[in-house]
C-alpha cells in the first residue's frame, strides 16, 4: 500500500510515521508514506496557496491549483494508470468508521488532502476527490491529526501489519460489538480475581464467555449497536436475563 499525504506542515507527520505499528509496517516494506507540501505546487511567485473568498466572509479559502497539480504529479508518476483513493479530511465528511478503515484498507493507493484556513474552493470537491471524510463534529485547525487517525486505523489493517492477525478481527467495532474484558498476570491483584473461567482451560466456554461479555459491554456503553449484530436466541435470553438483574 501506498500514502500519499497533501500537507502545509509535512514534519507533522515525522514522528508519527517513524514510530510504532506505522514505522514498523514502513520499515518491514509493508506500507510506502510519503508527505508532500502541496505549497511547492504553487504557481504565483510568493507560493501562496489561499486567497479570500469570492462573495465576501472572513477566512482564507484553499486555491484549487496547487491541490489539482500535486495530486496530477502524483498519479501521473504511477505506472499502469492505477486510480488512488483520495481523501479529502473536511468536518463535513462522511464519520469515519471501522467498516471505512475496512474499506480503505483494501486499497492500494491512497490520497489525502489535509486543509487548513476557512475552507476548500469547491472544485475540489466537485472534480477531485472520491472520498470526503470526518473523524467526528467538531472543528481543528487542520486536516492533518485526523488524517494521522484514518493512516492509523486503515495501516493497522493491512495483513503482516500487526503481528497477532486476529488482533484486528477482534478488536471493537470489528465484529459489530464492543470488545470483550482482557486480563493478564497475576490472577489475583490485590483483592480482584481474574474470572475463573478464563483460567479453566475450556476453549469453548472461554469464547460463550467473551461473546456474552461483548454483547453485555456494548449494551451497557453503545445499545444502538445492537440494533445491526444478529443474535442467537440464548444471547437474546442471555441479555434479557442480565437486564433484568442488573
């Protein structure tokens, strides 16, 4: 797979790319990150990049030109004529999700265009960009930290990535729950116990277990979940008994 960022502040992502799951993925050859300062696509002599909006209104709107040539340098250089994703970080976006990291994660290129100012001159939306998307509603001062979230979420996706493969398929929202409770050594902290299940050996009663944790969690912090996840009719029975004592 291949990143390609659009930044203003390309060291931003120095460290993030360099450290971690995304440096390990980068250094073993899995994943190719690339920044590039889309400032250096400027064609005026003073490499502005913003100019004020046409109809008045405070702020400075992002020029279409530089954004359109970066992104024709970058898919010109590709052989075979592969189409990139490309990604526009807007908080007017599409939520991302697990299923979009799922999604992206199949790709083999992806663009991302991180903005900065008031907004984008709208031929980039129109004429550009596949994807547009928002890690939550509210407003940052640039694209950059959310698209640092979707490389995240989708690199960790990637096989080879992570080095236990069913991290991944477990993990919350993955299968439509919240993740089941983990535990580690010792059994016994202070006066708190490991549940005795999970050291009992049984593998299939272990996953009942987690299973019904899963279910139990995600009803208590996220119950509109529930509404997409298909259960049996012993979790059905299983979560209405639970309700009823707690």
């Amino acid at each position: 797979m291949r990143v390609d960022v659009l930044t203003l502040f390309p060291d931003m992502f120095d460290g993030v790319f360099s450290a971690s799951i995304l440096g390990k993925a980068r250094d073993k050859g899995l994943v190719e990150l690339n920044t590039v300062n889309f400032r250096d696509y400027a064609n005026n002599k003073h490499n502005t990049v913003d100019d004020y909006p046409y109809g008045g209104g405070g702020g400075m709107v992002l020029k279409a030109e530089p954004i359109f040539s970066a992104v024709e340098a970058l898919t010109g250089s590709l052989a075979g004529g592969s189409k990139p994703r490309i990604i526009l970080m807007c908080p007017q976006g599409e939520p991302f999700s697990q299923r979009k990291a799922e999604e992206l994660s199949k790709e083999e290129h992806l663009i991302f265009i991180c903005g900065h100012y008031e907004g984008y001159d709208e031929r980039i939306r129109e004429h550009l960009v596949t994807d547009e998307l928002s890690i939550g509603d509210y407003v940052l001062t640039g694209g950059e930290l959310p698209a640092m979230v979707v490389i995240d979420s989708v690199v960790r996706l990637r096989p080879g990535v992570l080095g236990n493969e069913t991290s991944a398929v477990t993990d919350s929202f993955s299968t439509g729950l919240l993740e089941y409770p983990h535990y580690t050594r010792p059994v016994q902290f202070r006066e708190w116990e490991v549940p005795e299940i999970l050291v009992s050996g049984h593998h299939a009663n272990i996953e009942q277990w987690r299973r019904r944790q899963a279910i139990w969690r995600t009803w208590q912090k996220r119950p509109e979940l529930l509404e997409h996840v298909e259960l049996t009719a012993k979790e059905k029975q299983w979560l209405e008994e639970q309700k009823r004592q707690s």
